[in-house]
C-alpha cells in the first residue's frame, strides 16, 4: 500500500492499534534498525498480513514497512523500494525519504517520516517540485549504478506495451460484466468506442513520424520514473517542501508514461494551467535528447488515460473487493462501483479535453 495513501488514512487516527503478531515483529525489527524502541506506532496500512507503522521514538519519527511476498506477486516490492531509496539518497535526491536501514530476511525496511500528508490540489510551488523532480530523475539516469536497476512496474518501453495492457485489462473486465449490468453499458457504449479511436489515431501518429509500435524505446532515451507519481504520493514537510513517498515500482520507462500518468492521475487534481506548465517543462527536459518524444506523448497520452480508466474500474474484480474486505471497508458494494464507474466517465472526458494540449 503506497505511503502517501496510507498516511491519509493516519490522519484519522488518534490512538495505537492493538498490536497483532506481524506488527509485533515489526515493531521489534524497528527498533533494532533504529536503535531506539518505539515509544508510540501508528498503523498506517494492514491486509493479508502486510503492515505499514509510523513509529514515534526517541530518535524521532521513522515509516516501518512490511513487504509480504504472496505467490501471484512477480515483482519483489521490497527490493524495488529498498534499492530506488538508496540509489537516490547516494545520488544526492532530497525530495525522498531516506533509508535507515533494512532486515532483508524479514521483508522489513525503516525509512524517515517527518511532514504531513499532501493536499491533492497544487499550487505553483507544487507543480515547480514535481518538475524538478523529474528533471533530477532523467538526469540520474547517466550514473553507471542506474544500470542496475529494474524496469518500472508494467513499463511501456514499446508503444505496444501500453496498447497490450489495455486490451488485457479490458479482457479481464468483461469477465464480469453479466454481474453489473452498468459496468457492461459503460464499456460497450463509452469505452469500447474511445479505445477504438484513440487506438486508430496513435497508430496513425507513430506511423507517420516513422516508429514502429513495437520497437523498444533505447535505454538513452528512457528515464527513472516512480511509476505511481502525483500529490497523492507526497507529504508535506514543515518547511512547506513536497517528500515524494512510494517507490515499489520503481524503475526504468519511457518518459511519456511518466508524464502522462502524472497529468492523468485520478488521485490528485491539477487545473489547465498547471497541466500546461508541467506538459512545456517536460518538452524542455525530454526533447534535447529524444526528438521523438512529442510525438509519442501525442500517440500514447489518450492511450495511458484508458489504462488509468481499467484501473479505476478494478473495483468490479472480484478479488479488489476482497482485499477491501481484508483491510476493513465496510463501504456498500453498490456505492463503492457507482463511484468508480462515475470516476470513470469523468476521466474520459478528461482525456478528450487535455489531448487537446499535447497540440499547443
């Protein structure tokens, strides 16, 4: 469970929980990395046996996190998160937390935590840090360590990534669609179209500038990238400044996936004007080295808005719900798939009108 969502939730709770056996021996790993017991721990996240706990010690404030591996997982989550903190703490990054330590054998990583949750509404200064962070992570990508580390979580070096992933998502919905009979309207009479067009037009796009849909993008011309990036995934420090929190799927993509999942992402809200800035800063960053990067942002940007909507609409899964379960939503079923499916049809028409930009 990312930090940023999960301190969020923290900012609601006023007491300890109970410590159950797993957070007991997160508590325990702690302190040994930290050198100091906790003296107050918070549960930030909990489901399935994964924990996430702010500890309050007498060495200050630290994030203790728990990364279980179940057997549907392909990607070590704690090795990504582990080696992109320590990556970015050598290399001079001070928008990220820092790696106190970790127990490998226990799955088991301490991290600072000083600030407060991030608001989802940006403001200029906002925009500015987001900018510079991308900046900072293109640059880090010529350090001969950079090599080392993995792809990004379902990254799209190749414009047939991002279309695959898509169709694989859809596929995996209509499994369902006889259960929500809305769900299956909203499909066939809204998205199915959208993903036709916008499907036919980027092909139309890359043909014509000369790139074939499933060349791999050259490692040059790739970028480091969180792969979950927004305010939602920030906290605010007490001089004002934004820590940038979950790397899990950290790693290697191509810079148009990271942009347009920031300027796409339903966890944060940006206006016309910040979305203009961060898209020209971005031009600025990619293009000195990539000629072809517009062109694929203008391809693929309508494209990475229809992964975002499968995503929202994961809720119909029938193991999404569980794990809401497991966790201890107690939110109506019929509520929960309103409100994805509303969240859904907004996000269309955000990609029909912020397409529009990538031409300006």
């Amino acid at each position: 469970m990312p930090i940023g969502k999960a301190l969020s939730a923290l900012s609601l709770a006023d007491e300890q929980p109970d410590m159950n056996g797993v957070e007991a021996h997160v508590l325990a790993a702690a302190a040994d990395i930290i050198g100091f017991p906790a003296l107050r721990a918070r549960q930030l996240t909990r489901g399935r046996n994964n924990v996430t706990l702010l500890l309050e010690t007498a060495g200050g404030s630290f994030i203790a996190k728990h990364y279980p591996q179940s057997p549907d997982e392909t990607r070590d989550r704690f090795f990504s998160e582990t080696r992109a903190l320590d990556f970015m703490s050598r290399h001079g990054f001070d928008c990220t937390p820092t790696l106190v330590g970790q127990n490998q054998e226990a799955r088991i990583a301490v991290m600072t935590a000083n600030g407060t949750p991030a608001e989802t509404f940006a403001n200029t200064d906002d925009i500015e840090a987001c900018i510079d962070f991308v900046r900072h992570l293109y640059e880090a990508r010529d350090h001969m360590d950079a090599d080392d580390l993995p792809a990004a979580a379902e990254a799209c070096p190749a414009p047939d990534d991002v279309m695959v992933q898509v169709d694989q998502r859809r596929r995996r919905l209509e499994e369902v669609t006889n259960s929500h009979a809305e769900l299956k309207r909203f499909l066939q009479t809204a998205f199915d179209p959208s993903l036709e067009r916008y499907k036919a037009r980027a092909i139309r796009i890359l043909k014509s500038a000369g790139i074939e849909s499933n060349d791999p993008l050259p490692r040059q011309h790739q970028t480091l990238s969180p792969s979950d990036f927004g305010l939602h995934n920030a906290v605010r420090a007490q001089n004002g400044s934004l820590v940038f929190v979950d790397f899990e799927y950290f790693g290697w993509d191509d810079p148009v996936r990271l942009v347009s999942d920031f300027l796409l992402h339903p966890g944060h809200v940006l206006d016309k004007a910040q979305k203009d800035r961060f898209t020209a800063a971005c031009r600025s960053i990619f293009t000195d080295n990539d000629t072809f990067f517009m062109t694929r942002l203008n391809a693929l940007y309508p494209m990475i808005g229809l992964r975002w909507g499968m995503i929202v609409l994961n809720e119909f899964l029938p193991e999404r719900m569980a794990r809401r379960r497991a966790a201890g939503t107690s939110e109506e079923a019929d509520e929960i798939f309103s409100a994805q499916l509303t969240k859904a049809t907004r996000l269309l028409a955000d990609i029909e009108a912020s397409t529009r930009l990538l031409n300006n």
